[in-house]
C-alpha cells in the first residue's frame, strides 16, 4: 500500500513537471531535484527526502502533455513515484515506458492526498475512500519494459538470455 502525496488535475504538461528553464540538466541522476519546481512545497519535500520510494502522484486525464522531453519522466523516476491518471499524453507515456517510470491508466480514479492505495495489474483500491477502480492495462511487452526498469535494462536482460555467459 503507498500513500498519495500530491493529486493533479487534467492536462499537466512536461513544463510543469520538468520546467524548460532547466533543460541544460539532462543527467537522470541531476533531473530530480527539478521535479515539479514550481510546486515549492512538494519539490521541497522531494528534495529533502520526505516523499518514500513508491509514493503515489494521482492525476486526471492527459498527464505529461506538452514537449516531448524525457525528463520530465526521469525526474519522476529518480524519487521512484508511481503515476496513478486517467490517461496519459503519448509521448510521455512512450518515456515513462522507457526509462521505467512505474504509470497506471486507471480512468476514473479518484483519490485525495494523504488516502492509502493499493495499486495492482487490474484495479487501483482506495482503501481510505473504500472505492475501487479498474485499471487499463499496457500491452504485455510494455508492462515488461517498465517491469524490468526500462528499456535499456530489458534489452540488457534479453541479450543476455540469448546470448552465452563469457
């Protein structure tokens, strides 16, 4: 179970994510402390290490929309949220994919920041509120890119499968 640290609403764009000023920084081990930078109060408490792996961000419908810059993911990835919306913008979502960011479509979730969610392949329980909501699922070779940290981790693992050990 994770606890919802901050709830967005629709069309939340790269730049509010990832702001473009900082767009020099493209290093994923620099990109987090830009997460969200104009959201003082949650940056600050990102950065000073108040937000546990596995936190959950709720949004509603077109979450990443905007540019298509991958650090607004890998800002994201590099605290280990979750992303629990309704939808998500196309390029975003091909991002998070690859880089590994963990993203959930579930398109009527609800929740508030502070409820506890259980967050499963096939449904989103807001055990606080006591609703359920079902899940979208992402195509199996997908799921299995963000399931094994990305698209280069994935590729890593299935050369080395077919591949014999030196």
């Amino acid at each position: 179970m994770a606890k919802v640290v901050l709830t967005l609403g629709d069309d939340v764009s790269t730049d509010d994510i990832y702001p473009g000023r900082f767009m020099a920084t493209v290093l994923p081990s620099e990109t987090p402390q830009y997460a969200f930078a104009d959201h003082t109060a949650f940056n600050a408490r990102l950065k000073a290490g108040q937000i546990p792996p596995g936190s959950v961000m709720v949004a509603g419908q077109n979450f990443g929309c905007g540019s298509s810059r991958e650090q607004a993911a890998s800002t994201l990835q590099g605290h280990e949220l979750v992303v629990v919306a309704r939808s998500f913008a196309r390029i975003f979502l091909q991002n998070a994919i690859n880089l590994g960011l963990k993203v959930v479509v579930a398109p009527g979730v609800e929740a508030a920041e502070g409820d506890e969610l259980e967050v499963a392949a096939a449904a989103v329980v807001n055990h606080t509120s006591g609703k359920t909501f079902a899940v979208t699922p992402l195509p199996r070779a997908r799921q299995a890119i963000i399931d094994a940290g990305g698209l280069i981790a994935y590729t890593r693992r299935r050369l080395m499968k077919e591949e014999p050990h030196l």
